[in-house]
C-alpha cells in the first residue's frame, strides 16, 4: 500500500507521469480504507497535508491525461470515503470540477468531471451536505457558462433526489426562478428538471412559491401549465405526429410576430406577454422528426415568423429560433439556403451556417472516436 507521503511527493513532481503514478496511488488508498475511522483519517490527512488542493492543482492541468486521471480520482475518492469523508473533499473540487465540465477541455475530461461531480452528491447521500448543496445552488445561480450552470443545476436535483429532505435544500426554489427564463435551452430545461424533483422531494410549497414568483414577473401563462404543454407537444411530435403538430403550431407562431413597424420597445414587451421562444422550440423538435416533404411544405409559413424572431431583442427568443432554422437546414440540406438569404440578413445566414457545420464536426469527430 502506497503511502501519502510518497503520493504527495509525486503530485508536486514536474513530471507528468510522476503525477499520474501520485493519483493512482491517492485512488488507491482511499478504496484501501474499509472502516468508519480509516475514512475519517484519510479524509482529514487529505485536508491537513495539502493534499485536496494538489489534486484540484492537477484538475485544472492543461495536459488532459492528468485532468481525467485526477478527475477520476476525485471519484473514486467520494466513492470510497462515504458521508464521513466526503466534506473536505467537496469543499475542495466542487468549483473546480463545474469549472472543468464548462471548459474547453476535451469531451472526455469534461464526462470524467462530471462524474467526479456527481460521485461527490451521491458520497453526501443519505444526511447530505447543506454546504455542498449551497455551493450547486450558487453555481447555478451564478456562473457565467450555461454548461456550469446546466450542470449545477442537474447536481441540484440529483441531490434532492438523494438526500433526506431537510430546510436548506429548499433554496432550489431561487434556483429555479434565476434560471427557467435562461437564455440556453438546456439550462431552462435542467431549471424544469430541478423544480419537479424540488416538487418531489417534498418541498411543494417552495416549488410553488418559485412558479408564482415567475408568473407574476412574466405575466406569461403559469409555469407549470406552460411547461407542461411544451413537454406534450414535444411528446406528440416524438410520437410521429410531427407534421400535425408543426401544422398547429405554424399559425400561433405567426399571430405571436409583433406587427410591421412596430419598435424594438414594443417588441420586447409583446415577447414577455406571449413569448415565441416556445413556440419556436416546438417547430425546432418538428423539424427534427418530420418528413422532408412536410417541411418544405411549410416554409413558406415558417421561415417569416422565424426570421423576424431571429431579430428580437430578447437573448431566449433569438436562439430558439436559430436553433429551429438550423433543424431545417440539418433536415432540408443547402438546397434551404437561397430561401433563407430572402428572409434573413448576411450575417444570420452565416451564423445558422456555422452551427450547422459545427455539428456535423462533432458527430464526425463522435463518429470517429
């Protein structure tokens, strides 16, 4: 069995490998801990012998063969520790590890930190840990990077999922009302995620304290009836009805376009009475799923309403709608393209084009792999 002086020796080495070699070793005490009281003395060695802090050092290592190896070890370490041992070490990573997952480190030291970050949520299980939980709940609240933010907030739900229920895990519900009217799609939808696992854990009054807090700021349909129809028709549409729910979905769309002329001023606040971004979503998962012929069929109807909401002053409502004319120009091919140089400006031609060759990069590169 490796002992900590020599790990820590090899986690301040120059050389990579030495680094590595400390992190395995690390790895390899924590699971060689079985009883209650080992735990608790590794888990405090850790803290009192700097340890922590070298391994979020190797964390933030830019060659990524240290950063998964050290994420990893992150893992086994909240795995193998338990309850007893895992406050330390969430004090420690918790940060550094949203950080590394919103990074631009590569895909799969982004997957291992993730994991790291959800191995230390469940290590907390079943008493919990209110200052992990205050940490997920700032990030979510706080960080500048939708990843961090997307991730803080599913660390959140898993945590209440998992975790007895106790008062301090009712402060998702500021959660919630920070992001559900967030400008990234997958964080508004990790927002939903939280609110109904806060629901579930028991905390209804908070969940609904936070849907009556959004629907007064809003004046928008309430939350949960809105999310519970996006949801629906997303399922409809997933179901093969795809071209019967873009059909209905086409007029709304358009009586939901401000009128001609109308001022940037007006704009917003007509999209904060009926907003399109919802509406632009639904015909974004139709044109994933619909047939081709369908979708040619309805761009006639669909391409004004989208370009006028690829326009709009609010940030949730433009990316709806890019995201919905990149779904058709996946679907339709460069064969879409003259049709879009009539409705929109050079420069969202060129942004559309640059998310449709971004994705087909990355499946390329998934593909690949």
């Amino acid at each position: 069995m490796p002992s900590l002086g020599g790990v820590v020796a090899n986690l301040k080495s120059d050389e990579w490998e030495l680094r590595v070699d400390g992190l395995k070793q690390l790895q390899a005490l924590g699971e060689g801990a079985t009883s209650a009281e080992g735990r608790k003395a590794l888990a405090a060695s850790l803290k009192g012998e700097g340890v922590a802090d070298l391994v979020t050092k190797q964390l933030r290592d830019l060659r990524s063969v240290v950063a998964a190896t050290a994420c990893r070890c992150a893992a086994a370490l909240a795995k193998a520790l338990g309850a007893e041992g895992t406050q330390p070490l969430c004090d420690a990573w918790t940060s550094t590890l949203l950080a590394v997952v919103s990074s631009g480190a590569p895909k799969v030291v982004q997957k291992v930190a993730l994991e790291a970050s959800q191995a230390l949520v469940d290590g907390a299980a079943p008493r919990g840990n209110a200052s992990l939980f205050h940490r997920l709940c700032d990030a979510a609240a706080t960080a500048k990077a939708p990843p961090a933010r997307r991730a803080a907030c599913d660390l959140a739900a898993r945590a209440l999922r998992g975790w007895e229920p106790e008062p301090a895990l009712g402060a998702a519900g500021d959660v919630v009302v920070a992001r559900a009217r967030d400008a990234d799609g997958a964080v508004r939808k990790a927002a939903r995620e939280l609110w109904l696992a806060l629901r579930h854990a028991g905390f209804r009054e908070s969940a609904d304290r936070a849907a009556e807090q959004l629907d007064a700021r809003d004046g928008k349909v309430p939350l949960e009836l809105a999310w519970a129809a996006e949801r629906v028709l997303d399922a409809a549409a997933a179901r093969g009805d795809a071209a019967r729910v873009l059909a209905l979905a086409l007029p709304d769309l358009a009586d939901a376009a401000p009128p001609a002329g109308a001022t940037p001023r007006d704009v917003a606040r007509l999209d904060l009475q009926r907003s399109r971004a919802p509406l632009c979503r639904v015909l974004a998962a139709c044109a994933r799923r619909a047939p081709a012929a369908a979708l040619r069929g309805a761009l006639p109807s669909a391409l004004p309403p989208l370009s006028s909401a690829a326009g709009a002053p609010a940030a949730d409502v433009r990316k709806a709608a890019v995201d919905a004319l990149v779904e058709l120009y996946v679907a339709l091919g460069d064969a879409l393209v003259p049709k879009l140089k009539l409705h929109l400006r050079d420069d969202q031609v060129k942004l559309v084009g640059m998310f449709v060759h971004k994705r087909a990069a990355t499946k390329a590169a998934a593909a690949a792999a």
